[in-house]
C-alpha cells in the first residue's frame, strides 16, 4: 500500500490543504486508512452512493459527507482525491468539482488491481437475483463445494503480493457467504499484517460471534438487504430472516460500543419494485440510529449466461424479472450493443477472482463451467489475463454491451 500511495501524495504543502476522498472503493478506503497511519488530516470523505448521512458517521475517525457538502466546500486551498471504480467516473467528478471551483486541485487514484477470493463456496441463501440460485443446472454445479483452507488462504496471499505489488486490498467473497468460513478471523488478521484492507459482504441472515470478529474488524463491513419486513425482504432474499438481520446489526453496534470502536458497517439496500417507500425509509432510518452507511443501489439480475443468451431463463427467472425489476424487458432481451465495443473489460485488467479451491473464475458475472480456469497457484498471471482477455464469454457479454471499460 505504501509504495502505491506515495507519490500520490508527493504533492507541495500537503499540510496547509484541505483534504477530502471521494469514492468509496477499495482505493479510497486504502488511501484513507493510509493518510491516517501518516497522521495526515482528511477533512471529510463522501461518495454519491450513500443516502442522506448523519453528523455522527465517520470511517477511520474521518467525517462521511454528502457529495453537495464537499462541493460548497471547495476553495483554492482544497484537495480531491478521486477513488473511483474506473478512469471514466474519475473524468466525470473532477470536471465536476473543477467546474465549481477551478482553483481545486484533483488526484486521480488509478492502475491499482482488485483481489475477490471466495473463501466460502457455500451460502446460507438463495436469492433469486443471485447465480447461486439462477445458474443453469447443466452449466454449472454449487452443491458438494467447500470452505477455503488457511494454508491454501495464506499460499495464495503470497503469490498476489508477488505478482501484484498494487493490490490494495482482498475482498472475502464472490459467490459464498464469508460468515461460513471459521476463519474469517484469521484471514483478516493475515490481510492486515501484510498491509491491505479487507472488504467483506454478508447477509448477515445467520447465528454468528460477531466478538472474534470484530476485536480485528474488517475494514469494510457490506451488509446486504432489500426490505425491512419480513413479508417482503423474503421475496428477494430468499430463505433469509429479517429479524435475525436486524437483531445482528444491532448486536454489531452494541460491540462497537463495548470495544470503544467503529466498524465501517455500509449497509447496502437492493431496490426492487416492491420495496420502495415505506420498506426504503423504515431500513433508512434503521442505518440512522445505529450510525450505519445507507447505501441504495438498483438492483441487478446478476447472470451473464443468462442474459448473453448463452443460457436459457428458466419459467422461474422470467416470473420473478417479469414482477420485480423495473427494466424486465431489457433484462429478457437479447438486444446487440449499438456501438462496436472494443478494448478490455477492467475485470481483465485489474481484477482477480479466486474460488475457494483456488481455481480463478473469469468474472463475478459468470457462473459457468466454461468460465473456470487452472489453480491460480499452478498458473502465471500472464497467462490469466490472456485467458480472461480473449475469452469467448466475454466476446458475448461485450455484444451485448455489458463489458465493463476503463
């Protein structure tokens, strides 16, 4: 993290600036938690993705402001550090923030790469957005699959600092549900020993010692729900309890306050059709009193295969996009981009997806059999971005537009 972030703040009377982060990727959190260690002062840190924040949220010690906040902040005096998932966004707020104040200096924190490991093959729900539950049977299998081993945990950490001195930060899950892994603990005691940040995301719908966890936290702690009631957080999230969810968030709370610490809990709301309104406000507010991020996000059909035609929707599939997503139509159609598409998806250029066997998976989009390659240990990063970069899978999904680019 260090050699990445230094010359990032070589920059002349950083002290006598008023810093601020935007974005709240890996990159951002990174940075953040790096200027920290420095001693350096970072007045405030938003991204447009939270809902309305309160006075009383912050991460590491620092303030979470509303995106408009910043803006009316901004002087000749002023520091943006932009952490966006791609250059593109970056582009998109610095011309922002130039065009309300010209005298603002912006940064722009890119080339870093991203590491999702599946350390559980396993999950507790079966959503029906999700692969888990919508991959083609025929394509692909979830059951019989396993629980990564430290060793094999730790020998894999080896060779990403190896190969990849800009990784800043290990995210514990793809597919499964970290909260099933018994080493999670441990895991995240290892990632913070060699200088990154870990990034979990659970559904928080299951009986778990949140103590041993939270005595190391991780650094981004993604709570994943889409309602507030029973009746119609089951709809989405299915075979979930949203008493248990909310009775662990509020358990979460009461060790911060027990261990005099913070964990930066972001709570992160599916929008569906029927969990707007008073759903929304009611898992809102909720975030508001335990000093908990809101962060609303449409929500996705997540299934390459399916949408690429390269898989059949199944009755199921077409009923559930049919009732819950707005845009079902241009879910269930097969429509050719418009615009020849042509470059590198940023998954083939930055990030890494490692099952909890140690096979790489070409995308958390894929769940497919022709989407597994050899054992990340056995198999050189070149040849892993060849794999990725020329794949016949991502030939489909850049048809249809779904390529994510710099």
């Amino acid at each position: 993290m260090s050699c990445y972030f230094d010359e990032a703040i070589s920059i002349a009377n950083l002290n006598e600036k008023s810093i601020y982060i935007y974005g709240a990727s890996v990159s951002g959190v990174s940075l953040l938690k790096y200027l920290d260690k420095k001693r350096i002062k970072v007045t405030g840190f938003s991204d447009v993705s939270f809902s309305k924040v309160g006075n009383d949220i912050a991460f590491f010690g620092t303030p979470v402001i509303d995106f408009d906040v910043l803006l009316n902040c901004l002087d000749d005096k002023t520091l943006v550090f932009l952490c966006c998932s791609s250059e593109k966004k970056a582009q998109h707020y610095q011309s922002v923030i130039l065009e309300k104040c010209s005298e603002a200096q912006c940064v722009i924190i890119n080339n870093y790469d991203e590491v999702y490991i599946d350390i559980s093959g396993r999950c507790n729900l079966r959503c029906r957005s999700c692969q888990v539950a919508t991959h083609h049977k025929e394509s692909f299998s979830y059951s019989g699959r396993g629980l990564m081993s430290f060793e094999l945990f730790c020998k894999i950490l080896d060779k990403v600092q190896m190969e990849l001195p800009y990784c800043l930060g290990i995210f514990l899950f793809n597919y499964g549900e970290p909260l099933l892994s018994p080493d999670l603990p441990r895991m995240i005691h290892e990632i913070h020993s060699r200088g990154m940040i870990a990034i979990i995301s659970s559904n928080l719908s299951l009986e778990y010692n949140f103590d041993s966890l939270l005595i190391d936290p991780p650094d981004i702690f993604k709570i994943s729900i889409s309602g507030f009631s029973q009746k119609v957080y089951e709809t989405t999230h299915n075979g979930g309890n949203i008493y248990l969810v909310k009775s662990n968030m509020y358990r979460i709370r009461m060790i911060e306050d027990k261990l005099k610490t913070r964990v930066n809990v972001v709570v992160g709301y599916h929008v569906y059709n029927n969990n707007q309104g008073a759903e929304y406000i009611a898992a809102e507010d909720l975030c508001k009193e335990l000093g908990f991020l809101f962060q609303p996000r449409k929500a996705i059909f997540c299934n390459i295969p399916k949408q690429a035609g390269i898989d059949p929707f199944s009755k199921s599939d077409i009923e559930f996009i049919s009732e819950y997503y707005p845009n079902s139509r241009d879910i269930l159609t097969i429509n050719q981009s418009k615009e020849t598409i042509s470059g590198t998806c940023r998954n083939a250029l930055n990030r890494l997806f490692i099952d909890y066997n140690g096979d790489v998976f070409l995308c958390f989009m894929v769940m497919h059999n022709g989407g597994i390659y050899k054992s990340y240990l056995q198999t050189s990063l070149k040849d892993i971005r060849m794999w990725q970069k020329e794949h016949w899978i991502c030939g489909k999904c850049k048809d249809i537009g779904f390529i994510s680019l710099e």
